[in-house]
C-alpha cells in the first residue's frame, strides 16, 4: 500500500483508527502520506458508501475493516452499489475500490464475532476476492487490487497473519491464476488462504503413502479453472479445502462444478472439508471442533486417494 501511495497520488485509505494503525496494517502511512489516510466513524454502510463517491470522481480509496464481519454491515453498499455502477452506467463509470479484511477467519481466542471468514458471500455476488496465503502473494495481490478498475475484496486469513518471508517488489501476479505449490501425482487438493500451509503439511507427513498436489487457489473469485482441470485430469482425484460453511459455500461451487465438468476424469468422489454449519463458537474447544483441522484433512486425503 505504502508503494502503491507513492507511485500514484489518486491511491487513498480510509477506515476506522488507520491513521494511528490501530491493527497494524496502515502503519507509517499517514506520516507517508498526510491528508491522505483518514479516520472515519464507526459507520461501515457510511464509509465504503464514501469511497464509492471518491472512486467515482476518479480516486483509488482503500477501506480497512477492523473485523471480517463487519462486512455485514456494509454489504448493500459494496454488492448493490459499488459493484453495479460500471454496468448500470454502460461502462462510463469505474470503481477502483480496494475492501482490505485483516485478521479474517478463526484464530483461537478471537471470540465468535470476529472469526467469520466471509469471502464466500463476496464470491458469490461476483465481487472480485481474494486471499492470499503467503507474504509475496499478500504484497503482489494487493496491489495488483489496487490498480484494479473493479471493485476487490482483499481477505488477510487471521492464521497467515504470522507469516514471514522474503517479499520481491518486482513480482506481480495478477487476479485470477492459481499456484501450484506442491506437484503430486496421486490427489489434487485445492485450498485457499491458511488452509493451503495446513494442506502442504498434511502432504509431507503423507508423503510414504499418497503423492498430493496442492493448489493454492488465490482468487475465490475468479477461480482458475484451467489449473485445476490439468491437475485432476492427471490426477484423477480431488479434496476441496475452505474455511466458510460447508452448504453454499466456495468448496461447495468447486466440487459441484468438478462434478458436472471433469467427471469423465474423477476416478473417486470430490471430497470437501469445510466448517459446520454453525455459527462460530466463543469456546476455543468448540471453534477447534467446527473449523477445518488437519485431521479433517488427513482423513478426506485418504479416503479419496483409496476410492
């Protein structure tokens, strides 16, 4: 964001306590950058309905959200709103608004309002989402959303929040194309966000006795397609791994789509582990019991790779 402040002064940023960075993720900004980071009131519906206004009349805001949930609040505005103005205006008018979500999803202690992992409910609405899991992809997407003529959500996952790594400002990846981050032979699983590191661990403890790809999807939306067909028509096997619900949810669309379109390759059942259908405990040992573990991981793997 930093980069992408100095490189083009229409980039802005607004959201609740940013100019203090009081979770970290605009820090330096406002001293970086003065008159252009802003403190709103704690009103979502009223500041992402702001910087639809300021996108229209040719800024590039970026609004931080303190908590994913608070999604809820604004989401009239985004998907009703910011997201139909280009085609209700024929294409006269871009919104270049970028909604960052840091800490999204379930960390053990962040209480039941706070660790929804709602990029599935953007998805669906056709908002461009993304969730990047590893600190490159963090630095690249974002800025490749900045840049974007589109509304694009940006989900941080809570549990990649801790990653480390060496980031090239020179890389660019773009919205859209997964990665593939383990090649195997025998089960294609395809993950997103945290639950990619969970399923490359998974992969190498099973690694005597199954030989799995893992696919890190990037993108909810738009989801890479042509990846995953190469990988399961090699495979001939798939796990879909999302940290959302598992009735209406991103593993769902990506199994029921497999089904329907690569069925002729599938030698098994598309196999999903996903959340309960419930909403999140404050207990930590019933959010253990609802969320995606690798014991769910490690079970689904199997299965589909002895079907």
């Amino acid at each position: 964001m930093r980069d992408e402040m100095a490189a083009d002064p229409s980039v802005c940023y607004l959201g609740e306590d940013v100019v203090h960075s009081l979770r970290g993720v605009s820090s330096g900004l406002a001293a970086a950058h003065p008159g252009r980071v802003k403190d709103t009131p704690i009103s979502e519906a009223a500041f992402t309905g702001f910087a639809t206004g300021a996108a229209m009349a040719g800024m590039r805001p970026i609004v931080e959200y303190q908590i994913p949930t608070l999604l809820y609040v604004a989401f009239d505005q985004i998907v009703n709103q910011a997201q139909k103005i280009r085609l209700m205006t024929g294409g006269q008018t871009r919104v270049p608004v970028t909604y960052l979500f840091p800490g999204s999803g379930a960390r053990l202690g962040l209480a039941g309002q706070h660790s929804d992992h709602p990029y599935t409910l953007l998805a669906h609405m056709g908002v461009k989402t993304l969730v990047p899991a590893t600190p490159q992809d963090a630095y690249s997407l974002v800025r490749s959303a900045i840049r974007d003529d589109d509304p694009v959500a940006v989900f941080l996952p809570a549990n990649c929040l801790p990653r480390k790594g060496d980031v090239d400002v020179a890389v660019t990846v773009p919205i859209g194309p997964a990665a593939i981050r383990r090649e195997g032979t025998d089960v294609t699983v395809v993950a997103i966000g945290h639950l990619v590191h969970e399923a490359l661990a998974v992969a190498d403890d099973l690694a005597d006795q199954v030989d799995v790809e893992v696919i890190d999807a990037r993108a909810a939306h738009p989801f890479d397609w042509h990846t995953l067909t190469r990988s399961v028509t090699r495979t001939g096997r798939l796990v879909v791994l999302d940290d959302t619900n598992r009735t209406c949810g991103w593993a769902a669309e990506v199994a029921a789509t497999a089904a329907e379109e690569l069925f002729h390759h599938l030698r098994a059942p598309v196999r999903r582990v996903a959340r309960a259908d419930v909403p999140m405990p404050f207990a930590p040992v019933l959010e253990r019991a609802v969320v995606p573990d690798r014991e769910a991981i490690t079970a689904a793997i199997l299965e589909t790779a002895k079907a």
